[in-house]
C-alpha cells in the first residue's frame, strides 16, 4: 500500500514538473514574440520619422504666416524614388508585425 502511495506521489511530482517546463517554455515563446514585434515595430518608428522629415513643409512659421506660397511641385529632400522606397518598407513592417501579431506569419 506504501509503494502504491509513493508511486502516485512521484507521479504527481513528474506532472507538476512537466506543468512548469510548458509553462517557462510558453513564456520564453512570449518573450521572443514580444521581442521580434518590438524590434520591427522600432524600425517602423523610426522610418516613419524619416518620412515624417522629408515630407515638412520647408517654409518657416514666418512665411507661412505671411502667405508664402509652398514651391510648386516640391521634392522631399530625399527624392521620390527614395520617399517611395521609404512608404513601401514602412508597409512591409507593418504588415509583417499585423500578420505577426495575428499568429499567420
């Protein structure tokens, strides 16, 4: 009967230990997951600052105010191809941390 006991309690033993390692292993998970979507939602950050520079409108306050027209046809400080470039990879982080974060990667 002492065996039988003893049995079942190392059984119960071996379940709760397996209960911990999928635990830390579904944490770990969550961990990197976390990780990899702050990382790529960083470099999205930051483009998108960069866009954001590129595309301010280079009159001063003072101009503005005064009613200066903008110059016709204006190409950000980059150019278009580069700007374009900038917009697309912009969307690519997006996608990839929206599809990421929807579990289809």
């Amino acid at each position: 009967m002492q065996e039988a006991s003893e049995a079942k309690a190392r059984a119960e033993i071996g379940r709760d230990e397996h209960i911990k390692r999928e635990i830390e292993r579904t944490n770990a998970k969550l961990r990197h997951f976390r990780g990899v979507a702050a990382s790529v939602l960083n470099d999205a950050s930051i483009l998108w600052e960069e866009i954001w520079e590129v595309c301010q409108d280079p009159r001063t306050c003072e101009e503005i105010l005064e009613g200066v027209e903008a110059p016709a046809g204006q190409i950000p400080a980059c150019g278009w191809p580069e700007l374009r470039k900038k917009l697309d990879l912009l969307r690519h982080y997006i996608d990839y941390t929206k599809r990421l974060c929807e579990g289809s990667f």
